[in-house]
C-alpha cells in the first residue's frame, strides 16, 4: 500500500469520528441518559413536561428525569429515590438538562420514584419490589 492510500484511509476515518462527535454534540438527549446511571434500564415515567428513567443494577436502583425538550436556560427539576424504610435521596434545583443521577441500594426492596420539570410531575407509587 502506498503512501497516498494510508493517508486517504487516515482521512475518511478522522472524517467519520469527527462527523460522529458532531452528531452526538448536536443531539445530546438521544443517548444522555444511558450514560448517568448504571445497569438496565427498567421503566420509563414519562409526564407532560419530561419523564424519569429507572435503571437497576445489582441491587441498587438509579433515576434521573430529563426535560420533553431542551432549552437554552434553567428550568426547576427534581428526582427521587426511596427504598422502602428509607428515607428518600432528592436532587432538585434548577437544571438545563436534567436532574439526577440519584442512587439507593434496594435489595430486594420496593423502591417509590418521583420526578418533575417545571409545572409537570410524576410518581411511581411502590415498584419494582
């Protein structure tokens, strides 16, 4: 192979992480979420204004709630956490993008997940016991 051949082969495959960076910047809700919390995802709650996913991962449960659409300021959000006979672990405040990550070690135990952004809110009750 010839020294033009490597460096066309250099070219395109810089060309390809660049353009693949590109698009992940530009559209950063796609796969944002998968990357704060751990483990498998196991529900989605979603409300009018966002929703909260809930990841599970060897006995310990993991949420974040993310906006419907994103907006160049803060917005107040929240996410909670409770394992049952615990008390619950909160993230709120005012948030671009989203709220959370927030961790609790389960077990074995029902867990209750509550989540909002802006006037929109959900809560789960007790799941995944």
């Amino acid at each position: 192979m010839d020294r033009g051949a490597i460096r066309r082969r250099l070219a395109l495959g810089l060309a390809v992480l660049t353009a693949s960076g590109l698009l992940a910047m530009l559209n950063p809700g796609t796969a944002a979420a998968g990357s704060y919390c751990s483990g498998r995802k196991v529900r989605t709650l979603s409300f009018s204004t966002g929703s909260v996913q809930v990841y599970k991962r060897g006995g310990y449960v993991c949420a974040v709630t993310l906006p419907k659409t994103q907006k160049p300021y803060a917005r107040a959000m929240s996410v909670s956490v409770q394992a049952r006979g615990n008390r619950p672990v909160v993230d709120e405040g005012s948030f671009r993008h989203h709220a959370g990550p927030v961790t609790v070690h389960a077990g074995h135990r029902c867990v209750r997940v509550k989540g909002s952004v802006g006037s929109g809110s959900v809560s789960s009750g007790w799941i995944l016991c």
